[in-house]
C-alpha cells in the first residue's frame, strides 16, 4: 500500500511572494510550472496555532476510525458538537480534510482523511 503525504512547509512571506513571481514568469514564457502541494505557514508558531494538538487529535481520529458524520465524530472524541464541527470546518478550509456529503435517510456530512502522513519542512 501507498503511504500518502501531505506537506506542511514554514515560510516567509517573502518566499512565498517570489515562488509565485517565479512561477508567473515560467508561465509567460509558456514554460510549465510544477504544482506545488502542500500548506505554507509564515512561522512555527502560526502553524502551531493552526495545528493545535486538538485539531491533529481530530485528524487521526478520522483517519482510523472513519466516522460516518460529524456527530459521529464528536462523540468519538468526547466533545462538544459546535466545537469540533467548527474544527472539521476550519481544517476542510485548510485542505487537511475532505467533507463527503451523504442521502441516507437523514444527510449526513462524513470527514475525510486521504493521507497516512504529516511531513513538516522548514527552510533553514
């Protein structure tokens, strides 16, 4: 089986910034341009604010159990609906899940976890 990752990446706004006038160059001169996959954080603490340990709890949570609704997974976990609604919301938002919208009976939204892997990478 495939192991499949996600990037997680720190850097300046200012590398980001030139990344992308690269690319925009590259395309003008009808050059192809690698896409890049993956989530860039300015700084560790800005992705520590994002990835708290409560969001990565939701995350493996998802990925092994494979709840079949946002309920589901709350009482899974043991918490409070709204919250981990809002936290499903915000790493969807993010790219880290996938939501799957469902019609049996009652509709029902399933999150999705489609990587084995978090890999941090920070410039030095």
């Amino acid at each position: 089986m495939r192991i499949r990752d996600v990037k997680i990446r720190i850097k300046s706004l200012e590398e980001v910034l030139n990344e992308a006038k690269e690319a925009m160059k590259k395309l003008e001169r009808g050059e192809k341009v690698k896409k890049h996959e993956g989530i860039s954080f300015e700084s560790l603490d800005a992705m520590r604010r994002v990835l708290t340990e409560e969001r990565i709890r939701v995350l493996k949570t998802i990925k092994k159990e494979h709840p079949q609704s946002i309920y589901e997974l709350a009482k899974m976990l043991g918490r409070n609906v709204k919250n981990t609604f809002d936290d499903v919301q915000f790493l969807a938002g993010m790219g880290l899940i996938e939501l799957k919208k469902t019609k049996e009976g009652r509709e029902k939204t399933a999150p999705i976890v489609k990587y084995d892997r978090i890999l941090l990478e920070i410039a030095i």
